[in-house]
C-alpha cells in the first residue's frame, strides 16, 4: 500500500479501535497462551514480534486457539517449511501445514 490510508479509523478505548466503523479488539499479551484467540474466532495469527519463531514458541499461538500462525521473521528449524507460488505450494496441505514461515529473498534466490 502506498500513500494515505484512506478510511476512518478511531480509538474507541483501551480495548477496541474502529476501522470505518466495525469494531476491532486490541489484545496484548507477552505469553501467546494468554490471548483469547479462541474466544475471538482466530484462524491465522501473524507472528511478527521476532521471539516465537520456532514451532514451540509460535505452537502457543496454535494452543490458545488460532488455527495457523505465519512467523514473518526468520525461523528456527527445519520442521516449519516455507511455501512459494510457482516453486512448492503443491506441498501444503491445510490438514498439517499449521505453522509456517514467509519465504526470504534468499531462498527465492536459491530456487531459481
């Protein structure tokens, strides 16, 4: 996206935003297993804080009721693979592939 963003966004309190009027919770939590992720209908949570990036940490999310999480920092270890339109997204199965991690320009690169 570039330029200004262009619909109506307010705080409405501690706790919830507004985004062209639809109400959005705010939630905060150091420990994943403490968000209401199952409470609030969760499917895909975006780990970008850059500490959970391996599948116990980023697992938590799983754990308080998300059904996917997407580590966007680097991850740790060999089990949370990585998919790329036009490389591999043959090999995702939405039945096993709960934790995965954005792809890199490295590994791109290296695909090519």
């Amino acid at each position: 996206m570039l330029g200004t963003f262009k619909t109506d966004v307010k705080i409405l309190d501690n706790e919830t935003i507004t985004v062209d009027g639809k109400p959005i919770k705010v939630v905060s939590s150091r420990d994943p297993l403490k968000l209401p992720w199952a409470e609030l209908g969760i499917d895909i949570v975006i780990e970008g804080t850059r500490v959970f990036v391996d599948g116990p940490g980023a697992g938590k999310n799983i754990q308080a009721g998300a059904k996917k999480v997407i580590i966007t920092a680097p991850a740790k270890g060999a089990d949370i693979p990585i998919y790329i339109v036009g490389i591999n997204e043959g090999d995702y199965t939405h039945e096993t592939s709960n934790i995965v991690r954005k792809r890199s320009a490295c590994f791109v690169k290296q695909a090519f």
